[in-house]
C-alpha cells in the first residue's frame, strides 16, 4: 500500500492535541487510498501539561511501524 510521510514539530507536551492531529492525518491518507507515515520533528517535551504522553503516543507509533524514529539526543 502507497503511505503519506506526514512530519510533525514540536509538540511540547501537547498530547490531546496530538491524538488529534494523528486522527486528522490518518483520516486524510485513508481517504486518498494510503497509510499514514510519521516522523516526529523537534520537542516532543517541555512547557505543556502532557509530556509523558507525547514520548508514549510517540513510542506507541514506532511499535505499530507508523514512524520514524526520532533522531538526536
């Protein structure tokens, strides 16, 4: 199956917003016939109320093979 790369910036612990916006781009590549694929760029952490579950839902994508790893320290 065709995949859509989709990449993703700084969440800074947003973690509602992002379960939102993985929804919002599945939905978009299923309905062009393809897969989701995602690669987490910048700060998935720091100033927002939900880091852990940003690094989780990030952790959870990779398991799945949604996503590229991130990269850096």
């Amino acid at each position: 199956m065709q995949t859509i790369d989709f990449f993703i910036a700084d969440t800074h612990g947003e973690s509602v917003l992002l379960m939102k916006l993985l929804a919002f781009l599945q939905r978009h590549a299923r309905s062009r016939g393809a897969e989701p694929r995602y690669t987490f760029l910048g700060d998935l952490v720091d100033r927002g109320p939900d880091s852990k579950g940003c690094v989780e839902t990030a952790i959870r994508t990779i398991e799945i093979g949604a996503c590229t790893p991130p990269s850096g320290a």
